[in-house]
C-alpha cells in the first residue's frame, strides 16, 4: 500500500506539466517530467535495479531515496483509532545510511543518466497493535498504519563517484584502511567496510595494497 509520505515525496518533486504513475515500458513511473523520469524510493535500492537499467538506456532518471533522519512515533488503540501516546524514536538517520543501500547498486551508480538524491526527512508514523496469535506476541508488535512527512531538513545530490567523497573525511591518511575510516566517522567497523566498499566498486577509490589483514585504500577525487 502506498504511504502517505510517498506521495507527498511524489507532490514535491512533480513539476508543472509533469504526470504521475504513468507507464513506460512495461514499468510505473512514479513522475514523469520533459526531461527526465522521477522514481521515489523508500525501500531497497536493490528493489529496482533491473528497472533503473532498462530506464537509463533511453531515459534521464533521478532516484529519490529519502532517509529518516527523524521520526515521531503515534500509537493508536486500534486501526483507525485513538492515539494512546507519542514519543520521537531514538534512531536518528544521516546521509551515510545510502551506502547501506548503495552497496546492493554500485552497478548502476554512477551513471551519465542517473541522479541520486538524498532528501533527509522528518515523519510520523501512526502504528497500532499487531493482530495475529496474542498468545505469542511480544508486547512490542505493532503494524504501521501510515507514514507521514514533516518536513525535509536537507537534501543531498550525487551524480559522480567523486560527488560520494563529499561525505567522507577530508583529512584521511593516505593510505588509509577501514579501521581509520570508522574512527573519523565515528561509526562501526562494519559500516566503514561498507563505505569502503561502495567507493572502490564506483571508482572513487582504488585498492593499493595491505597493512597485516587491514586492505589499504586511496581516494580518486577524479572519479
């Protein structure tokens, strides 16, 4: 079911004159401008890779991939009922959450066609107790009856490998590994891999050798 908060992404970046859930293809096209196709993505990347392919041999396409960046939590007694409480989730998102997803994309991204676009949003999301088997729920199960945009606080753009450079430190070694790209970024290691990762498949940077297990990396700001 489609949320709320997708359409309103949708509202926003629709130009005048633009169409909406069209279809090209074989596929559905969330926004349909003169000049480019608009697909808005809160899921998986990798959801739509197949698609965003067969869009960019003939089509400009820009992927709206929104993260969280905030979100209050409504709960209701039911479906369609009274709120019961409201309280802000402790998880915050930030724009390096895309190499979460960018990991699953690295073969599509970058592409001469292709703009990523990284709106970070506040929301509500109106949930209510899960049905089911009561004897086994946990106390904490919860179906998401709607999400809803607040605002968006920023937006972030990337076109090229190098435009991914723009989230990482600028003072790294060089070279450098991926214990020392966590510790700047203050994240854990497993995320640093991943960053790691998503610049060396794009060609952001390039591999140079090893340091005991630890690959050592160095950055191509000519991506």
């Amino acid at each position: 079911m489609e949320t709320q908060l997708h359409r309103q992404l949708k509202q926003l970046y629709a130009a005048r004159g633009s169409r909406q859930e069209e279809s090209l293809g074989g596929f559905r096209i969330d926004v349909m401008t003169a000049d480019r196709l608009i697909e808005i993505q809160h899921g998986s990347l990798a959801a739509i890779r197949h698609k965003t392919v067969r869009l960019l041999a003939d089509h400009r396409v820009l992927i709206v991939k929104p993260i969280v960046a905030r979100k209050r939590i409504i709960k209701l007694q039911r479906r369609g009922g009274d709120v019961v409480s409201q309280r802000w989730s402790p998880k915050r998102g930030q724009v390096l959450d895309l190499f979460e997803e960018l990991v699953f994309f690295t073969r599509v991204f970058p592409h001469p066609n292709l703009v990523l676009e990284v709106p970070l949003v506040e929301v509500e999301e109106r949930r209510y107790p899960g049905h089911g088997n009561r004897r086994w729920r946990r106390p904490n199960d919860h179906e998401v009856e709607d999400l809803r945009l607040v605002r968006v606080a920023s937006t972030h753009q990337f076109s090229t490998a190098a435009d991914l450079l723009r989230l990482l430190p600028t003072d790294l070694p060089e070279p450098f590994h991926t214990g020392q790209l966590a510790h700047q970024l203050h994240v854990a290691r497993r995320v640093a891999q991943r960053i790691a990762y998503c610049i060396r498949q794009t060609g952001a940077a390039v591999e140079v050798g090893k340091q005991g297990n630890a690959r050592l990396y160095r950055l191509n700001p000519a991506a």
